[in-house]
C-alpha cells in the first residue's frame, strides 16, 4: 500500500503507539535479558527479583556448562537443514505447477493433509522407522521431519511468486536458449529470490522450535527445546540459566527479525513497482 | 511480446525429493498410526486385528470429552484474539511511517525465540511464589498475587495470552505484507475522490485481504487445535486437567500410561472432522489463487 | 527446470540407501543405557561410572541417555515399543509389570543375587515379580514419608502427628499465612506424590482399589471415609494456594523455598537442602506416615533395570546388570545416593549412612509399604489405574469440579472397572 499522507498528530501518535506496544510485546524477552545478569543464588531465591544485585555473567557460564552452548549448535545445525530441505522440495515442485503440471499441483494439494495430521499424532511411528532405519538421534532426520512442517506452506507462498511473470520469463529464457546457470541468475533469481529467503527464514523458525520429534528421536544430541525444560525440572530450578538461554537465543531471532522485515520491506516495495 | 505458454502434461523428476519428504514423514508414519488405531496396538505388543473398540475407549474417557471442548475454545478463542490483533497491528504498521520496519524487529522477537524458550519464560513470569508477576504485585499491593496456573480459569487464559503473544506477530507481519495486493491505481482514485483512510480500510483493504486472512486463519486454527507444547510446558493440563487438550489428553494415555497407543490416536482420529473444514477451506483458496494467477 | 536425475534411478538409489542403512548388524555397537536422571547428581554419576568401569574391563562400549523425570513416560513407552531404541534401561517397577510381554525375564539374574547372600527385599518382590517372572532386576526404592521443618515444630512444641486425625490440628498451629507460611502442602494435579499419598490414605482408612483377589472394590463406604478426610484436609486452609496446579516437584520446592512446613515426599528434600545453603538439614525432620483407622500403610515406589527380550544384546546386556548389582557396585550407588533411596536387596541396611536416624525411618517405613493393586496382585490393570492418576482424579472432581463424594467415587470405580476390563481382554498379567 502506497505511504499514506497523514496530518501530523496522526502519524506521530501511530508511531508512538506502535513502539509502545511493540516495547511491551517483547518486555518479558527484555526482562529476561537483564534478569540473566543476576547472580544465580540470588536468582535461586527470589527469580521474580529482577534488578537485585551486582550483574555477573556467571548464568551464561553455568548454562554453558549445562550443556547451553551445543543444544544452540544443535538447533541451529537442525534449523539450517530443515531450511535447505524445505527450499530443495519446495522450489522444483513450485516451479512445475507454474508450468501447468497437473500432477504437481495434485501433490501440492496433497501437502495439505500435512496440516491435518498433528506431529504428536506421528512421532511415535517415526520413531519406529527411524530406530529401524538407525537414524535415531540425528539431527539430519530431525531437520528433515522439521522440513515436512514447512513445506505446504512454502509451496504456497511460492505458486504466489513464480507464477505466471516467471513462466513467461522461463519460456523467453528457453528461446533464447539461455543455460540453467543464466536462466537461474537472470530469471529464477530475481523473481522468487526474496521469497526464497522469506520461507528460508520461516522454515528455520519453525524448525528451531520442533518440539514432538525431538522429545523421541535425540538422546545425546539435545536441542533447546528440549535441552532448556531441563532446566526446570526436579527440586531446584535453575532460573538462572534459562533466563541466560532467552538472552541468547535473543540474538538470532533478532538477526532473523532483522532479515525477516528487511525481505518484507523488499516485497512491498517490489510489489509498489518501486 | 506475448509467449503462448503451452500446458505441460509432462511431469518433471524434480518433484521426487517433494514427494518422498511427504511420504517418509507424513503419509506412511500417518497410516501406520491409523493402523494402530483400527487394531488393538498396545504398546510392546504385535498389531492386533480389526477392532473398533478403541474409538469407544476414546469416546467414554471423560478426560477425552473434556479435552475436546477445551481444545475447540482455545483454538476459537486464540485464533479469534490474534487475527483481531493481528489485523489491527498491520494496519498501524502500515501507517506508521519507517518506525514501521524497526518496531516490526522487536514485535517478530516472540515468534521467533525458540517454542520452548517462550514457554518457560511464561512460567518464569508466572511462577508461584516469588515469579515475575507475583514479585511486581507484591511490591506494589504488599501482598501475594494470586496463583494464576493453580486456578483453572487463570491457567486457561494463561495459555490463551501465551499463544496471542506468541503468534500475533507472525500474522502481524503476514497481513502487513499482503496489504501490498490492494492496486496503488484503486487506492489513489479512492483518496482524490476525498474518502478517509477509514472507508478505504473498511472496503478496499478488507476485500483484498480477505483471502489471506481466511488462509490464515485455517492454518492457524490446525496449528493450536493440535498445540501440545505450550500445555506440555506451562500448565502440564492441570489444574487437575482443566487445561487439558485432545493432543495432550492423548499423549497421557498413549505414554504415560503406557498403554493404549491405538486409543491414543483414535483421540486424535476423532478430531478430524473439526480439523478437516479448516484445512478444505485452504485447499479452495489455493486453488481459486492459483486458477487466478493462470488465466 | 530440466531433468537431474531419472526417476527411477532416483529411487533405486534411495531404496538401496534406505538398505545399506537397515543392514547394520543387530548386536554390534554400544550398549545404550537409558537411565533415570534423579535429583541425586551423584547418583546419577556413580550409575554411569559404574557402567563405563564394566565397559572398560570388558572392552565393550556403553552410551547414556538420560531421562528427567517429566519425559520418562514417553522414553518408558519408546523403550517397550521401539526395539533398540535403548538395550537397558531404568524403569519405574509399575511399568515394568505392565510391560512384562515385551521384557526380558531376568528371574536368573536375581537368583543369582540370592546366591551371592542378597535377597530381594519382600516389597521388592512384591512390586517386581508378576506371573512367577521378573520383568526388572529390582534397583532401589523411594520411601514416602512425612517431611516436616524440625525447626518450626520444635517451636511450636509440636511433634509429628502419629495418626491423621492429628495431621489437621498440627498443621493449623503452623500455618501462618499472612507471612505465606502453610503447614502442609501437597499438590492435587495428579503428581506422583499426590498418587502416593491419596492411595495410602485409602488404605490407611480401610479402603482399597482392588481387593485380595483382584477384584475392583473401590466403590465402598471407607473408600468415602478417606475422600471425606482429603477434601476436608485439603479445603482447611492450612495448604497454600495453587496447589491444583503442582507438579511432582512443586511441594519440594516450596517446602525449600520456606513455604510449607510439611509434606509428603521421598528422602529427596534431605539430599537437596545438603547440598544447597538454603536450610540446615537439622532443620528437617523425616516421619513415618500417620496411621489411620486401619492402622499405617504407605506406599512403594521400586526403579528396576530391564532390557528387552528380543534385545540382540542380550548377552551383553546380562553381563552388564550382573556387573552392576555386585556388592561392592551396588553399595557404591546407595552410598552415592546419601540415604535419598532405599535398597532392594538385604544386607544393605548396615551401610553406615543408615545409623543417621532421618534416613533410617525411610528404611523403617519400607515394613509398612505395599506395591500397586495391594491388597490385590501386582497387575497391568492396576498400574495403569495408579499411572492414570484415577484416585487423585477423584478427589479433585469433588475438589473443583462440584462432584459430590458419591459421584466422584462411582465415576472413579467406573473408570477402574473400565482398565480392569480392558487389561482382561488383552490377556496381560
């Protein structure tokens, strides 16, 4: 939508209003932030005290001790591999129904049932198969069960991209007999590209928060989103460290954020004609 | 130069690694579960033969039934509240100005963490005694705030708030990104003709945005009808199963008891036909797109 | 996009992939270890030590994986269903009952304890033995008892209530609760404390899940008796707020935190305040369960080792738990456990941690506990009735749901029936 003219009070207190509740939407991600700098003890007896006490570093340490630092390498390994295996199915299959291909599209609306069936619904049958297959507690397995989730989706939002701007762009590559390597820079490249990296950066989210599969497929090779649960479980709570793991994890989402709205950002501006 | 494109009745090899990943991770763990549920699976125990007695099983558990309503109020209600929110918020990003893409950065923060991350910083928040809320209530009030995961309407709307807080940003952003379909040529002849930003809101921005809100409404009605974790990690279904949902309902029967996995699934089986309407619905608006986007 | 790879060659090579893949042979690779990572660190490590020390005089290979105490359901139910997704395991002894088809017989293995001078202990057997066999090797046990703050009694000139009648009055005279202290706290969310603690207290008052003969019995007048006392007890203001939405942990961790002054628990409180400088241990005081009308009757909580009977690991598996339970390796696991679990086997009692008189009541306390379905056999039917939490689902129908007494305990004898029925029909023990 092309930027609205406003009169001065309107757009200043829309501005206002948006960093306002964009400020308290993540003020518990902020809180956490800061709490993490709290000595741990302190933290053990009072995790609601969030400004007591000198700051120190030393939650990071613990949570690294705990194991913090490879349940992120882990999610980070899984995220990146659900991300690539959602682009390597999703974009032939996009690509194919843009050409009419009336098997395709039967498979895209097939991927649909992927939303029907919830993931805990499979777990355990996956499990089987991957204890059969011996690809239990591999993160590789894991991204690409996390791949499944996404893939609909990217199907979708792809049909949208490379439609039929990019199958009559691909038919004038072919007649100028243009190679695959030009036909993907000039032409594959510049139409879907920043779709790519929207569902790259989705695929990635989605994948870093998979909850059901991991719980039965990892063992040794914990990811965050069951490594951190470890962290409040038994007698004593160890706040400290959680609190030091949503700092962390913090830093990522915000680059991923920063991606995210900067490819928003392109899109409006492509689809203005800008 | 216009290039007649010719239906292609040819179907390219490049769709096998598609159509593995479906098989390998949906379709064949999926029959294999609807197997258990149509045979007397019990866990550590070969297939059985054809029964039905599983689906009764289900539907006399009384936790099942109260499951059932849960999970259907939670989704309505969460989906409801975050498309509202949602929608609203794209709109204000839309007529903010720059601060729009700088405060989108930190609105997408709780979307992005990971799932676990999230819920656990809720139980932080809202742990009793002496969390995060019970600390701030205390230092104003003087006294103890109450236990809100101890009561089961406090723990039910606990979840409701995690998920809107959750989620909204992402449609936040979807809704923000599709409002760029409206025609620029439209939304020029509305404003020289001297109607508000309201009116052009209601009509104009609205109908175009209306495919994509009923899409997302759909995936986003699946995904928290199934939701397992957030219950999993804040509430663990209580107080006393008043949170519990058909998915973690299920979970308890098929593990913890240890037991009846095939009843499980058939817990699970029987909400299809609330979960079927919604994923139809997606199948429509993506064919009538992609029948718009090829004539 | 033009073609990469013929289709059917794409599949012939995912399909021989897929079979390079399942032809590893069954019985070589690690040993892997699926253990219970309790709230006693040491424990854990000295399990593991253990275990390694087997592997390296062996030349063999073990892996660990560790399971927290939310998850070992669902590690439970992967283990018995998924062959080699692990070949030993630590299982709660229920579960073992219940999944007794699909575990090794390992009745050789305690006869072979029996001989080296180390009985099971009559409750170890009892929780552990279904159908003549022993579908776990017995590991150690978790004593519930009463758990109170020395400290508070002491000035209060309180001592522990010998029977429940006198739990009320005791914890009213501790609860202060406009400086948020309470005088008992015990969770009503179905947490394994509260399943404890309800079915002794049915016992204790004269009622029962199932009677000497298996049969279901729950519905009767004492049964009523004892729902009358826990809704009474829990409605007397003397819990704290929240409790419907405890978890397993929560009473620990509000009896650290200073909020409680009593509770039902394991020894586990003791083993954490020793390690943290929150409280003295003096300060903590561990009781026997009160008796009830029908004298005092607690309940046992046994971890066994098993392994699956098609394992083709067997073998190893065998040599590995023999290793395990020798003497000297056993006494060194209790020891590390600091009195925190109970052991299953006689001869143990003389460890020197057990002249410490806290930890000798939880020895004490194992004369007066019965297994899952007593007075009835141990049975699949009656684990799943205990893992279902069905009791502590009772209670709290009347608690929170408006259930009168009547309803709520038809409504739990209905259920019962319901697992009873369906346990009959699947032929399990």
């Amino acid at each position: 939508m092309s930027r609205p003219q406003h009169h001065f009070p309107t757009s200043v207190i829309l501005r206002i209003a948006i960093w306002l509740i964009a400020g308290v939407w993540c003020a518990p991600i902020l809180l956490a932030a800061v709490a993490a700098l709290r000595a741990p003890k302190r933290l053990a007896m009072n995790p609601g005290d969030i400004l007591g006490g000198e700051p120190t570093f030393e939650s990071f340490i613990a949570l690294q001790r705990s194991g913090g630092g490879d349940w992120l390498r882990n999610s980070l390994i899984v995220s990146a591999i659900a991300a690539i295996v959602t682009l390597l199915c999703s974009l032939p299959l996009a690509a194919d129904i843009s050409r009419k291909s009336p098997i395709s599209r039967r498979l895209s609306d097939l991927l649909m049932l992927t939303y029907v069936v919830p993931t805990s619904f499979l777990s355990f049958p996956v499990l089987y198969l991957a204890v059969i297959l011996s690809l239990r507690d591999s993160l590789v397995v894991l991204g690409i069960l996390s791949a499944a989730t996404s893939l609909p989706l990217a199907v979708m939002v792809l049909q949208a991209q490379a439609g039929t701007a990019a199958g009559q762009l691909m038919d004038i590559a072919a007649l100028e007999r243009l190679s695959l390597a030009q036909r993907t820079w000039h032409v594959i490249i510049p139409t879907v590209g920043h779709s790519v990296l929207a569902i790259a950066a989705i695929a990635f989210v989605l994948a870093w928060s998979e909850y059901a599969y991991s719980l039965l497929l990892l063992s040794s090779r914990l990811t965050l989103s069951i490594g951190l649960p470890h962290l409040l479980s038994g007698d004593v709570w160890r706040w400290s460290e959680l609190l030091a793991a949503v700092a962390i994890v913090g830093l990522p989402a915000l680059f991923l954020a920063d991606v995210v709205t900067r490819l928003v950002n392109l899109l409006r501006l492509r689809q203005a004609g800008v | 130069m216009i290039v007649q494109r010719r239906a292609r009745a040819t179907w390219s090899a490049t769709s096998i690694p598609a159509i593995l990943l479906f098989l390998l991770t949906v379709a064949v763990p999926a029959s294999v579960a609807v197997l258990y549920a149509f045979t007397g699976k019990r866990l550590g125990e070969p297939v059985a033969g054809f029964t039905l007695t599983n689906f009764s099983s289900a539907l006399r558990e009384p936790l099942f039934t109260a499951a059932l309503r849960t999970s259907l109020r939670f989704a309505v209600v969460c989906v409801v509240t975050k498309l509202a929110i949602g929608y609203g918020l794209a709109g204000i990003l839309t007529h903010a100005g720059r601060s729009a893409t700088a405060a989108l950065r930190l609105l997408l923060l709780p979307w992005l963490i990971p799932g676990s991350a999230a819920c656990l910083l809720w139980v932080w928040l809202l742990y009793q005694p002496s969390g995060v809320l019970d600390h701030l209530v205390r230092s104003v009030l003087g006294h103890p705030s109450r236990d809100i995961l101890g009561s089961a309407d406090g723990a039910f709307w606990s979840l409701v708030a995690f998920n809107v807080w959750r989620e909204t940003p992402f449609w936040a952003l979807v809704f923000f990104a599709s409002r760029k379909l409206v025609p620029p040529q439209l939304q020029e002849e509305l404003r020289l003709a001297g109607t508000s930003t309201w009116f052009a809101e209601r009509t104009l921005v609205a109908a175009y945005s209306a495919p994509t809100v009923l899409v997302c409404s759909a995936i986003s009605f699946v995904w928290t009808f199934g939701e397992f974790q957030s219950i999993e990690l804040i509430t663990r279904g209580g107080p006393s199963n008043h949170t519990q949902t058909v998915a973690s309902v299920a979970m308890d029967i098929g593990y913890a008891a240890g037991i009846d996995l095939g009843t499980a699934i058939c817990m699970m089986l029987l909400t299809l036909p609330i979960i079927l309407p919604a994923v139809l619905l997606l199948f429509v608006i993506a064919k009538r797109r992609r029948a718009a986007l090829i004539t | 996009m033009p073609r990469i790879i013929h289709p059917s060659k794409a599949i012939a090579l995912a399909c021989a992939t897929l079979f390079c893949a399942a032809c590893k042979s069954p019985s070589a690779g690690p040993i892997r270890v699926q253990y219970l990572e309790i709230w006693a660190p040491a424990l854990n490590e000295e399990f593991k030590s253990i275990a390694r020390s087997w592997a390296r005089d062996t030349h063999d290979s073990v892996e660990f994986i560790a399971v927290t105490l939310n998850d070992l359901p669902k590690r439970v139910a992967a283990f018995v269903d998924v062959p080699g997704a692990a070949n030993l395991a630590v299982f709660p002894a229920v579960d073992a009952v219940i999944h007794a088809s699909a575990l090794a017989d390992e009745s050789a293995i305690v006869s072979t304890l029996a001989t080296s001078g180390h009985t099971p202990l009559p409750n170890a057997e009892a929780m552990n033995k279904t159908q003549g066999m022993w579908p776990g090797v017995p590991l150690y046990a978790w004593s519930h008892l009463f758990v109170w703050r020395a400290n508070l009694l002491r000035k209060k000139s309180l001592s522990p209530p010998t029977r429940f009648e006198g739990l009320l009055p005791v914890a009213r005279i501790l609860t202060d609760s406009s400086n948020g202290l309470y005088g008992f706290g015990l969770g009503t969310n179905g947490d394994d404390d509260e399943k404890m603690f309800v079915q002794s207290v049915l016992w204790s008052f004269g009622g029962a899940v199932f009677d000497s003969a298996g049969k279901v019995v729950l519905d009767s007048p004492r049964t009523r008796d004892a729902l009358k006392y826990l809704v009474s007890l829990y409605r007397s203001g003397v819990m704290p707020p929240g409790i419907a939405g405890w978890d397993g942990a929560s009473n620990n961790r509000a009896f650290i935190a200073g909020t409680i002054a009593g509770t039902a628990n394991s020894p586990t409180i003791l083993y954490a305040l020793r390690h943290q400088d929150t409280l003295a241990a003096s300060d903590v005081m561990h009781a026997m369960y009160p008796e009830g009308p029908a004298g005092r009757h607690t309940f046992a909580t046994g971890f066994s080792l098993v392994s699956r009977r098609d394992d083709p690991k067997r073998d190893r598996v065998r040599e590995l738990i023999l290793f395990m339970m020798r003497p000297d390796n056993y006494a060194r696991l209790l020891r590390a456990g600091e009195g925190s679990v109970n052991p299953q086997y006689s001869g143990y009692d003389t460890l020197s941690m057990w002249t410490n008189p806290q930890l000798r009541v939880a020895l004490e306390s194992q004369n007066f506990e019965h297994h899952v379905g007593w007075p009835g056999p141990v049975s699949a039917a009656a684990a799943e009735v205990f893992q279902r939490h069905i009791l502590p689902d009772m209670v709290a129908r009347v608690l929170n749901d408006g259930f009168t007494e009547d309803a709520a305990v038809r409504e739990a004898s209905r259920r019962v029936q319901e697992v009873v029925d369906r346990n009959a029909s699947a032929q399990r023990p």
